[in-house]
C-alpha cells in the first residue's frame, strides 16, 4: 500500500506541481516539484546505481528478518523502511535510461528542510521507530 501510495503522489506531483509549487500552509508547508538524483537530502548525486542495489540489499535483510517473530513495532519499522526503499527504487528504475539512474521526485517542502517524499518519510519513521523499539528492550533489559 505504502508504495503504491508512494507511485500516486508522485505522479500527481509530477502533473501537478512541475509549473508551479501550491502553499499548503503559509510559511510551513508547500507542494512542489524536485527531482533528486541523489539520495536523502540530495546527497550524493548520481549515485543511483549504488543506490539501487542498497535498496535491493536493505529488501532481502528485512524480508530474511521479517521471518522471525518480532514485536509489532519491529514489524511496523521494518515494513515502513522497505516500503520506503522499494518506493524510490521504482523511480530509480523507470525514470532514468539505464539501471538505477532515474531520479526519484520529491514534493513535499517544508521551511528548513529538504523536499522529501512518502517513500522518504516512511525510512525516517520506519528507522526512528527502529531506534525506539532498541530503546525499550534496553530498557527492560537493564
């Protein structure tokens, strides 16, 4: 769902913002039009190839991973990472000429901040979600 969700308001983005970016909220949030080639925070520009082959590594570790019980939250943050992975690896795949070169849109700006996306919004969820359920079993194992 995460992905196909991903997809949707990409292509909207795409459709709709590239001419002109829409306030959402005056002076805290806009929808706009980007395309990254790199990664977060467009770090790394035309890193795509190794980019795409991260996400396609990150995929298999979750899914080996997800074979185990795990707390809901473990499951939670696993899912939301992959799906995320999985949401720009298709803009990787179909936007660019050659394997793992496409740039992946974003169109999410608030103030601050680089534009990001859904795909980038569920990998920070999904790893600070990580983080915390670490947090508690450290808690409890103390």
């Amino acid at each position: 769902a995460l992905i196909a969700l991903d997809i949707v308001t990409k292509r909207n983005a795409a459709l709709t913002y590239r001419s002109s970016e829409l306030t959402v909220i005056p002076r805290m949030l806009w929808f706009t039009f980007v395309e990254n080639s790199g990664s977060a925070f467009s770090l790394f520009r035309a890193g795509g190839q190794i980019f795409g082959v991260a996400a396609i590594v990150a995929t298999v570790f979750v899914l080996g991973t997800l074979r185990k019980p795990l707390r809901d939250i473990e499951t939670v943050a696993f899912g939301l990472i992959m799906g995320g992975a999985l949401g720009n690896l298709v803009d990787r795949v179909f936007r660019g000429e050659g394997l793992f070169d496409g740039t992946v849109i974003d169109w999410i700006r608030v103030p601050n901040f680089p534009v990001f996306n859904l795909a980038d919004s569920a990998l920070t969820v999904g790893v600070a979600l990580l983080f915390l359920a670490m947090w508690q079993e450290r808690g409890r194992s103390a």
